[in-house]
C-alpha cells in the first residue's frame, strides 16, 4: 500500500484530483484563505494555505508606508537640526553678556527637546543587526570601522548621528560661554570654532585662557616693578 502510494505520488500529475475546502480563518478574510486538498489514491495531502495577494500588498504598502515617513523624518530633521541651534551661537558671539543670552544659554529646554529628538531617530535606526555591526567579534568589544562605516551608511542612522554631534557642541559651547563669563575671558573666537569642530575649539579656548592668566601674571609684575622703582626713587 505505501509502494502504491509512492508510486502514485510520482506518477503523471493527471491521476491527482483537486479539491478545493471550505474556507478557514475568521472574519472578513475567511473567504480568501483556503486550502487545496489532494487525494493519491485513497490517500490525501493538504498542501500549505494560499496567501492571498491581498494580504500581502497590505504588508509590503505598511513596509513601504513606514520607509517612506523614515524618509522625510530625515528630510526634516537634517535642517531643522542645523538652523535650530545657529541662534544660540549667535548670541554667544554678538551680545555674550547680554541679559537675554545668558538666559538662553541657562535653560535646559534646547537639551530636553534635542535629546527626544535623538531617541526617536534612533529608535527609527535601530535594527536587528546593528549590535553585530558594532561588536561583530564575539571574543572583544572594541568597535570596528568596516562595520561602523556600513552601520552609517544608512541615511536615518547617519541623522541620528548628527543630532547627537549638535547636542554635545552646543552644550560644550555653552561650558566655553559661562567659562568665559566667570573669569572674563573672550570667547568669541572660540565659540564658532565648537560649531565647526568641536575639539579644536575646546583647545583653542584653553589656549586663550592661559595666555589671559600669562597676561594677567605679566601685568601684576609690571606693577611690582613699577611699584619698586617708585619707592626706590622717593
């Protein structure tokens, strides 16, 4: 009886005959689903339930749907980004010791809204494999660059990246600024430079403080000087 079956199974695809069941599922949908039902001599297989097309436009329009609200989400926040905090530099540098700078430059809002921001963006980054593209030895968790320059490669991920970059120089920006409020010290050279890169300010701002306290050592010694000459003479 199983030789037959086998024999039947192989045979020339006329011998099988299609049924086709009731539908199965639930709801609207039931009557798209269904499966086919063949029988081999006495002998019946079900094959796997047809996916309707249906379905599976559904799927491939709510993929294509969230890709495309990705996509102007990047779009959006690319610019956005950049022009939101250019007001901020602006007042740092024109009017530093104006009232209305230091309470710009006080507040914790421009953090707040630029950090849920970030989240967001990478929440929408985030995929399965972005762990393994970072880490991808398992014996060390030291970065690669390979996977670090494919990981970026990817438009929403590098907008994350790019949020996350304007947070850190405007808030290094800001410690510049009131540095340079508490110990009168310039800045303004300074502050631009964290907008473009943000190292090379930080070290320029250092470099200026201590030439403003070799400045005021030299002055001090000037007075001394000037002080014993005076009474040297007298």
């Amino acid at each position: 009886m199983a030789f037959s079956s086998c024999l039947c199974h192989f045979s020339i695809p006329h011998k099988l005959q299609r049924n086709q069941t009731a539908p199965f599922g639930h709801g609207s949908n039931s009557s798209v689903l269904s499966r086919q039902q063949y029988f081999l001599e006495g002998s019946r297989v079900i094959t796997s339930p047809n996916l309707p097309k249906t379905l599976l436009q559904r799927r491939s329009s709510r993929v294509s749907a969230s890709w495309l609200a990705s996509c102007e989400v990047v779009k959006s926040v690319f610019p956005l980004g950049t022009i939101a905090v250019l007001p901020f530099y602006v007042f740092m540098v024109v009017a530093p010791k104006a009232k209305l700078t230091q309470k710009m430059m006080e507040s914790n809002i421009p953090y707040i809204v630029f950090g849920l921001l970030y989240s967001y963006l990478l929440y929408l980054s985030w995929t399965p494999d972005t762990l393994q593209l970072l880490f991808p030895s398992n014996t060390s968790w030291i970065p690669e660059l390979a996977g670090i320059a494919k990981m970026f490669s990817r438009e929403i991920t590098l907008a994350s990246a790019w949020i996350h970059l304007l947070i850190i120089d405007l808030f290094a920006a800001r410690q510049v600024y009131h540095d340079g409020l508490q110990n009168d010290i310039e800045t303004r050279h300074s502050i631009p430079m964290i907008l473009l890169c943000c190292p090379i300010g930080l070290v320029t701002h250092l470099v200026t403080k201590k030439l403003y306290s070799l400045r005021e050592s030299y002055l001090v010694l000037v007075i001394i000087g000037r002080w014993q000459i005076f009474h040297g003479i007298s």
